[in-house]
C-alpha cells in the first residue's frame, strides 16, 4: 500500500472504511460511532488534517465491492443487475484512489502540555493483517516525530500498540481521561517528550463517546 494525506474527495471512502471496520461492535442497525467521530473531528479545532492519513491501494484494477456502506457518489458508480447504484461495483478512476485503511491524529494535551491524540485506526476488514494498520501506525508516528510532536495517547490493545513503542500511560505518570482504561490508554513517547504529569484530555469529539 502507499500512504499519504486524506484529500476532500477521499472523505466518503474513508467513512467505508471505518464503517466497515468498527461494524458490529454496537447496534447492527447503527453507523459506528467511529464514522460519526471522523466527522466531528474534522469540523473540531483540534483537527490535524496533516495528520490524517490514509493507505491506498495503488493497483489500477483494483474494484471495490462494497463502496460507500449504503451512500453512492453518483459520479463513479452505475446500475449494476438490480438497479442499485449503492450496490454496483466501483472501478478506480484517476483521482479516486481506493482507501484501504485510515488512521488520524487530533490535538489532545496533558496539564496544558500539546501532544496527540490518535483515533481511529481503521482497516478493511479483508485488507487487515496483511500490515496496513503497521504502515499507517510507523507513518503517523514518524510524521509526528518529524514535526517535533511529544506525545502520542491512545485507547487500544496493549498487545497491539506495545510494538509501535506504546506503554501504559501510567508508567509515565500520565493520567488516562477515565481512570477505569487502565493499561488500554497507552502513550508514545516522541524526540520532544519531556516528563509531564496530569491527566490527558483528547480533542473534545471524543468526548462525547462511550469509549470505556
Ligand atoms: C486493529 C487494526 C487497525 C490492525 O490493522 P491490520 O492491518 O489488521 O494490522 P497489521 O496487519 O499491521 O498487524 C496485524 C497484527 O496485529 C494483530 N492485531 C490486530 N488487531 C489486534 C487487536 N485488536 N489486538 C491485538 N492484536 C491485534 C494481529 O494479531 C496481527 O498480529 P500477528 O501478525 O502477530 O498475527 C485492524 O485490525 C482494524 O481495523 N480493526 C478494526 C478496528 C479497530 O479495532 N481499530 C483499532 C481500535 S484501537
């Protein structure tokens, strides 16, 4: 895959892909509150759209089956047998790539102290363990470095995020927002982390979710 910055015209693909990734976690007949984070935080202060990546498949024939979870783009779709551009298949053009995975970074901070929050990560669910989310997860963590970004926080598996050099935000002396996270909200030191302690407050979208 290559990764590179979300563009305007990837934005429904990436809502496919996080859909998709997060389905079935709450009630089936519900967009996941992954989809609805995306979106907030776009339109939130703390949105990083440097920061906002996707990987794409760059095969040109690649056809995507179930593009746009139950929305059409109306410009690249057509009827397929029963006259449903939703559930047409979707050829690549030129300046439509296909998105296979998604990770983002927003604004978050620890007692005042600016670091990042990142959320979500999302693969295709037949394009996972195949190391997406890995080459997501390495470019925006190097990208963030680059910048001279501190910190890293987020909620996930420890055995998952463990090799990308996250620890238990507690063995840095960095509160999770809800103490009942424990080992799950984990930081990423970065070149610029210095010794802080409080408590981590994400961008405010995430907030509003019932992450625990
Ligand atoms: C988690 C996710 C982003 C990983 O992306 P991916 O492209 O499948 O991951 P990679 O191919 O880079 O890495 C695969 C490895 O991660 C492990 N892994 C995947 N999800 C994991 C999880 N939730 N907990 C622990 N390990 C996990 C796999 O076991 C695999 O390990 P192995 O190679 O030793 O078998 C992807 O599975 C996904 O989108 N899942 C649904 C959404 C989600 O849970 N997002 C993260 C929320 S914090």
């Amino acid at each position: 895959v290559l990764i590179r910055r979300e563009r305007a015209q990837d934005a429904v693909r990436i809502r496919a892909v996080v859909a998709a990734a997060f389905a079935g976690r709450g009630p089936l007949d519900r967009l996941p509150m992954e989809v609805t984070l995306v979106e907030s935080l776009r339109a939130d202060p703390g949105w990083l759209p440097q920061l906002s990546l996707v990987a794409i498949d760059p095969r040109d024939d690649f056809i995507d089956d179930d593009f746009g979870y139950g929305e059409g783009d109306g410009e690249t779709s057509s009827a397929d047998d029963d006259g449903d551009p939703r559930r047409a298949p979707v050829r690549r053009t030129h300046d439509d790539d296909m998105v296979v995975g998604y990770v983002a970074c927003s604004r978050a901070y620890v007692d005042g102290h600016p670091g990042l929050g990142l959320g979500p990560l999302a693969v295709r669910p037949e394009r996972q363990r195949q190391g997406v989310g890995q080459a997501l997860m390495h470019a925006v963590l190097g990208m963030a470095d680059g910048v001279g970004e501190s910190f890293v926080g987020l909620l996930g598996s420890p055995s998952y995020y463990r090799r990308f050099g996250f620890r238990p935000s507690i063995e840095l002396g960095i509160e999770a927002p809800d103490p009942s996270w424990g080992a799950s909200f984990q930081i990423r030191p970065l070149g610029a982390f210095r010794p802080i302690t409080g408590v981590f407050s994400f961008a405010t979208p995430f907030t509003s979710l019932p992450m625990a």
